[in-house]
C-alpha cells in the first residue's frame, strides 16, 4: 500500500507556520499534533472549526493519526448541523473560540492546558505517514445550486493535488515561501492552496485569515520572502480600491470567480507579481490554471483529461480519481486547454436569446463606479406573474438610471435587470461567493419593502 508523509519539510527545524510573529518549525507541529490526537473525542467524525489556520493543520493531522474524517462544510447554520448530525451521528466540533454550534464540541486548547508538548532541538522528527487511500475529508459544495452536497476525498489524492498545484505555480524545496490566505481553511480553495500546499511543498502557511486591506498588507509584511498571497476576487478588488501601498508580493493566487483581463493586469501591476487563478470544484478539486493577465485559456493539471458527454464536460485522470461531471460550460482548445464560459445553472434564456449570469456580472461589475453587482433570476413559481432578471449593485454615487444606462451599452436590452437595486454591500460568504439561497432572501426582502423615495422601481 502506499503512503505519503504528512508533511514534506526535510528538517525538523524546518518553519511551516508564521503565528502572531511567531516562527514554528516541524517539530514542534508534529508534536502538537500528536497531543491533540491523544485528547480527542471517540467519534469517527470531525468538524474542524478552527478558525486560527495552524490549529486547523493541527487539527487535520490528529484527524489523520486517529483516522478520524473532518467534515468541512460550506456554514455552520443550525440546519447545516441538523444535516451533519443525520449524515454522521457521532460527530463533534473541534473548535478554538466560542461557536454556538449545536454539536458535542472539544476546544482545541482545552488538549494544551498544561502546556505544549516538550520538544529537543537535537532529536529527529518522526514525520508520520499514511496510507493514500485513507478518507481524510468530506468537502461539501457551496449551496449555490441547491443543498451542500458531501464529497469523499482521500489522502493520496490530496497529496497528488496539492502536489501538482506545487508543480504549476513553481513552489519547490529550494526555496520554500510563506502562505498568507483571506480564504478559510475549510472551503476547498483554502483547504487545498493555504494548507495542503504548504503541507505538501515544504512552505509555510500564515495562522491569520485577514479581510480587510490593512490586514492582509500587515500580515504579508509580518512573514519572509518569498511571499504569495492567496486570495479571491472580491477580496483582491477591495484590497486594490483601497490605494494602500501593497508590500512586495512574489505570487498572487485567486479561485471562486473568474477575474477579468485588465482587473489580472491591474493586480500584477499594483503587486509586482505574477497572478495564477485557479479553476476547479468541490467535486474534483482544483484541476486547472491560468496567467489571467495574459490568457483566457485554462490549463489542465498533468493528466488530468476533460471529456464531452450529454451535453456537459465530465473529468478525470491525475489526483481525480473517478470520472466526474462538471457543472460549468467549458469549451475544448486542445487536449491541455479550454475556455470557461460560465456555470451550467448559470445560463438563462429570454424570449429565445441566451446569455449567462457570469457574463451579466462581468459586464455589470466592470462598470466604472461599480464596486460590486450580481444579477439573479428567481424561480418561476407557475403563476402568471412574469419572471424577471433583477440584479444588485453597490456603486456609491451612482444613481440606478445611470447604471442601467451603462449596461444598455454593454448587454442586450432584453437581459436589462428589471429592477435594478442599489446597496450598500452585498451579503458574501468568506469566500466571496453569494449562494442562491442568499440572493433569493435578498430578492424577497427587496420585493416586500414599501417603494419609497429613493429606492428603485421595477421598470
């Protein structure tokens, strides 16, 4: 059988995390994690709520010594919980700060209360090994098309992923970097690109999830070079619309939307560092990347292969290692590359002309003024009412005629959003994403708001 270490640092005074200005080395986490494992709950089954990123590594390599699978789900609802109590009746929360979640919780200092585990310089480090086929996680999908749905993921395709990641972005031993991530642990992207790959390329990961600008400026200066950033879209055009000088970067790494080319070229330039963005899913896993700011085509990991079957692309081969479907419209260019043209539940059809919401939104967003947009097309509930697009926007300054202006010249005036609503934010996710559920109460909450003076009318 074969198995991969847990981590692939060569000393045991090797860094692999950056906390609070504090540098720990190997040995050190490979002995927290021991002592977390010996104090865990029985049961079979994790939530992994660490907020802080170095305990949630902690907490996934006790996981991995007690075979033990975290559950990651996409939030922490009480009906999210009702469905991990269905899915795994045994499972506890670990967490390190008070959560009101209704599960059996273990708190992840409560294993340290005596203190850390005792660690000599000159001793070796029993780095651990486990078997590739060991179910470490399962990942649940964002809820943006319906309810979060669990994925079964295994060590070795972990390792392979995050390898193959290292690969691509040109992270290597020779030469390891510090991780800086605004995304969670727990969503997929940050799952795989601020833990598994540190984990997995000798790096270092940054304990800290900052949000705002001068956060993620203050966490970045706060670690050694080489530094790369691994952030979002809505996360990255904050960051840039703050006009705050940017500390030196030495990559830039975004997934959950696709950027657009000049939004790329205008992050490469305010950071003076090359920006990856990578395409995957909770299915699959991350499975493809891009230069953004000098290719719109998408490039597949090694061996991994995109096959066309009913009307949708399914992939397979590397690190995913059973055929799956994709929910996006992806476009073939050769056996390496292909084009992204939005999501499959994305694509709307008007009066017989189609577009896709992905498309509306780029279109909405690369407004001058517009901050942050999303179109949305409610359900049809049967009835005579017509169903309409309507779409959200924070654009301070700008009046909704004057946006609605601006997009008659960039989209066809039958995908016009009727009405469009003006707010001050929109309510995103860690990961920037705004799940269906979300807009569909916003969409709600607007339709049952009094029209007063000021707040747009449905034209």
């Amino acid at each position: 059988m074969t198995t991969y270490a847990l981590i692939s640092h060569n000393s045991a005074n090797d860094i692999l995390a950056w906390r609070y200005g504090e540098k720990i080395p190997v040995r050190q986490y490979i002995a927290d994690v021991r002592q977390l494992a010996a104090a865990l709950p029985a049961g079979k089954h994790m939530l992994n709520a660490c907020s802080d990123r170095y305990h949630f590594a902690v907490g996934l390599g006790a996981a991995l010594l007690t075979r033990k699978i975290s559950l990651l789900p996409p939030t922490h609802t009480p009906e999210m919980m009702r469905q991990l109590r269905t899915l795994a009746p045994d499972v506890f929360c670990l967490s390190d700060a008070p959560h009101a979640i209704d599960l059996p919780g273990f708190v992840y200092q409560d294993a340290f209360a005596k203190g850390p585990a005792e660690t000599d310089p000159e001793d070796p480090c029993d780095i651990p090994y486990l078997p590739g086929d060991q179910a470490v996680a399962d990942v649940f999908t964002s809820g943006s098309t319906g309810l979060p749905q669990p994925h079964r993921k295994t060590w070795g395709s972990l390792v392979h992923s995050a390898r193959a990641e290292a690969q691509r972005l040109g992270l290597g031993e020779e030469q390891p970097c510090t991780i800086v991530g605004t995304v969670p642990p727990q969503h997929m992207f940050g799952f795989e690109s601020t833990v598994l790959l540190p984990m997995q390329c000798s790096a270092a990961l940054h304990a800290g999830q900052p949000f705002y600008p001068v956060d993620i400026i203050s966490a970045v200066k706060a670690v050694a070079s080489p530094r790369m950033l691994v952030s979002t879209p809505v996360h990255l055009r904050v960051l840039l619309a703050s006009n705050l000088e940017l500390p030196e970067l030495d990559l830039v790494l975004s997934a959950t939307a696709p950027m657009t080319t000049e939004f790329a070229q205008n992050c490469e330039k305010r950071s003076d560092a090359p920006l990856y963005e990578i395409y995957g899913s909770t299915e699959t896993g991350q499975i493809a990347s891009r230069r953004t700011a000098q290719t719109a085509k998408w490039e597949l990991f090694p061996l991994v292969t995109l096959t066309p079957h009913d009307n949708r692309m399914w992939a397979c081969g590397g690190h995913v290692d059973k055929v799956v479907p994709l929910n996006d419209v992806l476009q073939s260019v050769d056996n390496h590359h292909f084009l992204l043209h939005g999501r499959l539940e994305d694509l709307v059809n008007i009066a017989g002309k189609r577009n896709s919401l992905a498309y509306l939104n780029h279109q909405l967003v690369s407004i001058p003024g517009v901050l942050d947009g999303a179109f949305f097309m409610p359900d049809d509930d049967g009835h005579e009412t017509v169903v309409r697009l309507m779409a959200f926007a924070v654009a301070p300054g700008m009046s909704a005629a004057a946006l609605q202006s601006a997009l008659k010249e960039r989209i066809d005036a039958i995908f016009l959003p009727r009405p469009l609503v003006m707010v001050e934010s929109l309510p995103r996710n860690a990961t920037g994403k705004l799940p269906r559920d979300v807009l569909q109460a916003l969409a709600q909450s607007h339709h049952a708001r009094p029209v007063q003076e000021g707040w747009p009318r449905a034209e």
